[in-house]
C-alpha cells in the first residue's frame, strides 16, 4: 500500500471555484493543486491551520493494508509541496509544529505496521519542493501536471536558483531524519530526479546505507542508481522480469484525495492486475488519498476487500 496524504487533502483538488479537470489529456493529481493552482506559499501555509484529521487511525489503515493481502506500507514522508507528514528538527514546516492536529503520522503508521505484521517504507520527494525557492525541476520544461515542476510563481527568477542549497538545507537532514526515526524501513522511495546530480545521487544512496543497509532504494533516487526498478505511474508491463520491480499504481485516476474521481477500477480489475504483476516478477504498489479528516474514501476500501 502507498498513501498519498497531506495539505493538499485539504482542497481536494479545488481553489477559488476552480478545480483539476477530469479531461483524458491532462494528468489528474490531486497532489498537484499548488503546482496546477499556482498557489503562493503564503496562502498555502494556510491550509496548515485547517489540517485537523481527528478521523485518522493508523491501525485501522494497516489493518485495511493487512486484510487485502499486502505486505508492506509507504507513506509520503514530503511530497513536492514541501510539507513533511512527520516531525521534522530540520524544518518547521511540518504536521507536528505547524497543523492543530499536532502528531506525528508516520511515527504512528510505522507503529501501527510493525504491530500487525507489516513493513513500513516512506517516500520522500528529494528534487522537487515547491516551499522552496531552491527547489529542483527549474530546468525543465516539458509537460506536467500543474503549471510548472518548480516554483516559478513565488520563485520566477530561475537563472538565481541553485538546488546545491535545498539539497544541503533540506533534503539531506530531512532523509537523515527519516531514516533514522522510524524502525528498520523496508524501502526509500524517492521520486522525479529531474535536476539532482550524479554525485547527490550517490550522496543520498550512501546515506540510506549507511543507516540502514538493508533498506531498499528505488529507481527514482536518479542518475541509474537504486537497487530495484519503479516503473512509471500506472505502468503495467508486458515482460516477465528478472530482476526486482514494482508497479505503483492508482484505484482511480489521482494519488491525492479528488473526491470527484469516480473512475475506480473495480476489485475483480485489481486482481486482473495484481495477477499479471505478480506472475511477471512485479510488485503491485497500490494507491489510497485519505481525505483531509484521515478517512480512506469508501470506494477504496470497498475495492481493496473486494480484491484480496
């Protein structure tokens, strides 16, 4: 099970009477909204004091993971909005110091997993982080699913940025964070290496070693290194593999919670799937978006029961 959750649960994919479209050609995130929405850091901030999930049960999404037959658990620790899900020394940005809700979710989750027989691995985005104005992704510019990969509508000026800071500021303190603040993880997972160096790389590989030698990496830490492959997004391949792999991928059509997405695959569709992954050597990394109270929407818990 993968989770996508954070500030972004708070919109559900709307601002200002505006939404992510559902059209087939554009990519359907709900993860996105400051990215799609350019929403200035200083009104999304303010989407910290509104994150209150009194709903939220890490036993009871472990529990959820446990009874569809899966075998480990990871949380996005920072996605690109540069908002940590745990209690961050590095920066204050963060679910404990800056939301009333005040916990720390993956310390739960992680507790929660190791309780009920499951391993626990975290995400964290190493290159793109939109609260940032060193934030990656500002030398590239080929299609995404908001209005640019960087922050270019608080940081439009991208000849002064320099990712060398983020990365030395942030990355590397939060990924030492994480990796030494929750149990013996199963997996790093990092994603869009789009403007970290060789050499950073190598750095934050080192680093997960160095800490947890057994903890896998995946593919998108950049620049051909990683221990196991990540596929694209809802990529299902044809080939039998023989090396490690994993598929992430989604129920509907968004990682975070959209709740007017309503093209979910039914269960008889993820056992299609995990069916094929499975009998080709691949890992079947499966989506849910709580919404901003902690609740998993129905339509994945019904589809996750039904499927196992």
């Amino acid at each position: 099970m993968m989770i996508h959750w954070g500030l972004y649960s708070v919109l559900g994919g709307e601002w200002q009477n505006k939404r992510i479209p559902l059209e087939q050609d554009r990519c359907r995130y709900g993860e996105w909204a400051q990215s799609y929405f350019a929403i200035p850091n200083q009104e999304y901030e303010k989407l910290a004091s509104a994150f209150n999930p009194v709903f939220f049960n890490a036993e009871e999404i472990a529990l959820l993971a446990r009874e569809a037959g899966m075998k480990y658990l990871v949380m996005t620790a920072k996605h690109h909005d540069g908002f940590a899900m745990y209690h961050s020394k590095a920066d204050k940005y963060n679910v404990v110091d800056a939301t009333p809700f005040g916990r720390d979710v993956c310390a739960e989750l992680a507790e929660a997993c190791y309780k009920h027989g499951l391993k626990f691995g975290l995400y964290y985005s190493q290159d793109l982080d939109w609260h940032e104005p060193d934030g990656g992704g500002y030398k590239s510019f080929w299609k995404c699913a908001g209005s640019s990969w960087d922050n270019s509508w608080d940081f439009p000026n991208r000849e002064a940025k320099c990712f060398d800071r983020c990365f030395e500021k942030k990355i590397l303190p939060q990924v030492e964070e994480i990796l030494t603040g929750y149990g013996d993880l199963v997996l790093i997972w990092f994603d869009v290496p789009m403007t970290i160096t060789e050499e950073q790389s190598r750095v934050l590989y080192d680093l997960v070693k160095k800490h947890q030698p057994d903890c896998l990496i995946n593919s998108r830490i950049g620049n051909g290194l990683g221990d196991y492959t990540s596929t694209g997004d809802n990529e299902i391949p044809s080939d039998y593999k023989d090396t490690l792999y994993e598929s992430a991928c989604t129920l509907n059509d968004t990682w975070g919670y959209l709740p007017y997405d309503d093209n979910w695959k039914d269960a008889a569709r993820i056992r299609e799937i995990r069916e094929h992954l499975n009998a080709r050597g691949i890992n079947y990394l499966l989506n849910i978006g709580p919404d901003a109270l902690g609740r998993v929407p129905e339509p994945s818990v019904n589809i996750l029961r039904g499927a196992k």
